[in-house]
C-alpha cells in the first residue's frame, strides 16, 4: 500500500503580502479645555454651564487639557478630572503646557502629552522692551491674510467638517445645518450659513467671519463662540461680518 506523505503548504503569497495597518501622521484640530483651577468641583459646575448652552456641539468631543495657566505647585487630581468630563459626554485625549509635575500627574492617568503651543512673537530681540499700546474700543484691523486660502465649491452637507489649515476658507455655496467650518484664519461664506463657522482656530483673535446669509447652529472666533439662541435676531437672514472686540463677538451687517 502506497504511503502518504503530507507536502508542506505553502502560505498564500497574498496573506503575506497583505497589510493590517498603517502608521501615518496627520493634523488634527481639538478643542482646548483651558483650566485655570485645579478644583475639580469648580470645574464640574462651570463645564455644566458652557455646555448647556451648546450640548451638540460639545457632545463625544475629544479634547485637550491646558494646564498653561496653573501655578507650578498646583494639585490636580487627574482621574476626577477624567471622570468629570467623561460624565459631560468629553473625551479627554491629553494635556499640554503645566509643570513638570503636572505632567507627570497627567501621564500617570493614561493621558498623552503634546507639546506646548507657543503663539509667535513679533520680530525683535528679548532685551528690547515692548512698545506701550493705548488701549482702545474700535473694531481690530482685519486678520492679516494667511498663506493661501482653501476653496471649496459645493455645498458642505450636513455631518461634513471642512478645515483650512494655516489658511482662510472660502465657501461659495451654503453650509447645510449639521456641518461645521473651521479655519486658522478667516472664514467667507458666499451662501447661507446654517451650521458651524469657526475662524481662528489655532487662536488668531483677529480671524473674522464673513457670510452672505447668516442663519447659524454656532459661530466661533478664537474660542470665543455663541450658539444660535444668542444671536441677534436683527440680523438673522442677513449678509455680516463677525468679528471680536475686547473678547465679546460682534455681528455687523456688511
């Protein structure tokens, strides 16, 4: 009787070759949770608040904690703060800025750390002192013109999100309830803006937003922001600028 002889079996040359992943970089606009208390209770109440007035906007949002503006000997109790915004429906993804200790803190609670976000300077050198500003009410100067500009020429429909990076962004239709706009620097709108506009998003104060028809969910210049309930109804329907003066959106017809 013929004796069987088992042939070994070769892997299939497509298995080998296919691939599960890919590791890639990539640019991510999150919103900035900035905290100026370590109290975690103060936080909870004043998050409540915020998010009241906008809850979709905010809703599964992942941010980042700024611990910039905390005392170098500041406590923060990094897992209550985890819990406090996981209970507000935020996903708390890392921390920038703070102390060493601070940061450490933050590691130890399974958040990443990215790194510090330095606004740029006006040319000159550290010895010379800076020039005194008189304070002033008038409208700023419009944001100076980013490089280059992002178009986009259809409709943006509602769940889309549209983003310019270190640029402004021209819409020439509308932006459908649902979708939000953001960019570094302005935003112009040639149609109906009916969803989210946010300019200014890397906190360039002096971004502007520009819409032929306002009807907004949300507007938003450097983190300073008002949801649809607070604006002015004078000037819903209309064509307007927005702009910030002395942290305080203004909403002007063009």
């Amino acid at each position: 009787m013929p004796r069987l002889i088992r042939m070994p079996v070769k892997p299939n040359e497509q298995s080998i070759r296919s691939v599960s992943l890919e590791i890639k970089s990539g640019s991510i606009t999150l919103p900035i949770l900035k905290l100026l208390n370590g109290d975690t209770g103060f936080v909870a109440q004043q998050l409540q608040d915020k998010i009241r007035r906008a809850p979709d906007f905010f809703r599964n949002a992942p941010v980042v904690i700024d611990l910039g503006e905390l005392p170098d000997d500041a406590e923060v109790d990094f897992r209550d703060l985890i819990d406090v915004l996981h209970d507000h429906h935020l996903i708390p993804v890392g921390a920038r800025g703070g102390s060493l200790k601070l940061q450490t803190a933050a590691r130890d609670a399974k958040l990443a750390i990215f790194p510090e976000h330095k606004p740029e300077t006006a040319a000159g050198t550290a010895s010379e002192p800076a020039a005194t500003k008189t304070p002033s009410t008038s409208p700023r100067a419009p944001a100076k013109p980013s490089s280059g500009s992002k178009l986009i020429e259809q409709p943006v429909r509602s769940g889309q999100r549209i983003y310019a990076s270190g640029a402004d962004l021209i819409v020439l239709s509308q932006v459908s309830p649902g979708a939000e706009v953001m960019a570094d620097g302005n935003i112009h709108i040639y149609g109906s803006l009916r969803g989210r506009a946010l300019a200014g998003v890397q906190g360039n104060l002096d971004a502007r937003i520009f819409c032929a028809d306002l009807q907004a969910e949300l507007i938003a210049i450097g983190g300073h922001y008002k949801i649809s309930e607070n604006l002015d109804e004078s000037m819903r329907g209309k064509p307007v600028q927005i702009y910030l003066r002395d942290n305080s959106l203004i909403i002007e017809n063009l």
